[in-house]
C-alpha cells in the first residue's frame, strides 16, 4: 500500500522510478527462496523492469526484536527521475 502511493505521488508530479534497492531484515523467514517473485511484483507496482529491482536480507545476529524473530525491518532506497523545472 505504501509502495503504491508512493507511485501515485510521484506520476503526480510528472516523475517515474529508475531503481529500487530493498534490504530487508529478519532472522527467518530465509528470502533467497521468495526474492524473484518479491522483485517481480515490486516492480510491478512501481511500473518498472524487474532488473531494476534488488531485494536482498541480512540479520542482526539475533540482536534486538528482528533478531528474536519477532518482526522483520526494511530499508529501501529509491532512485527516481522528476521533470526540470522552468
């Protein structure tokens, strides 16, 4: 849901998404098995090529609530392209 508006802000203002980069945070589930499918739809919703979506995980070393496995963190990274202004 997030993600979908965040598009919808952008296209307001005239822009588009170049790049996604998603890492990801927990200790469990294992991500390698879902990270195709989680780039394919990532870049569905932000209207872009899958290619130029990465989603990659990491641990804490089970430090902290991600690394007592309850919850998963998320940082993303956004490269975006907004028209020149006048």
């Amino acid at each position: 849901i997030f993600l979908r508006r965040a598009v919808e802000l952008l296209q307001e203002k005239g822009g588009h998404t170049v790049n996604l980069d998603v890492t990801l945070i927990c200790e469990v589930p294992k991500i390698g098995p879902h990270r195709e499918a989680m780039e394919k739809r990532i870049a569905d919703i932000a209207g872009i090529e899958p290619r130029r979506v990465s989603v990659k995980a990491t641990t804490t070393e089970r430090l902290g609530f991600t690394g007592r496995g309850e919850g998963i963190a998320a940082q993303a990274i956004a490269t975006v392209r907004l028209p020149r202004e006048s």
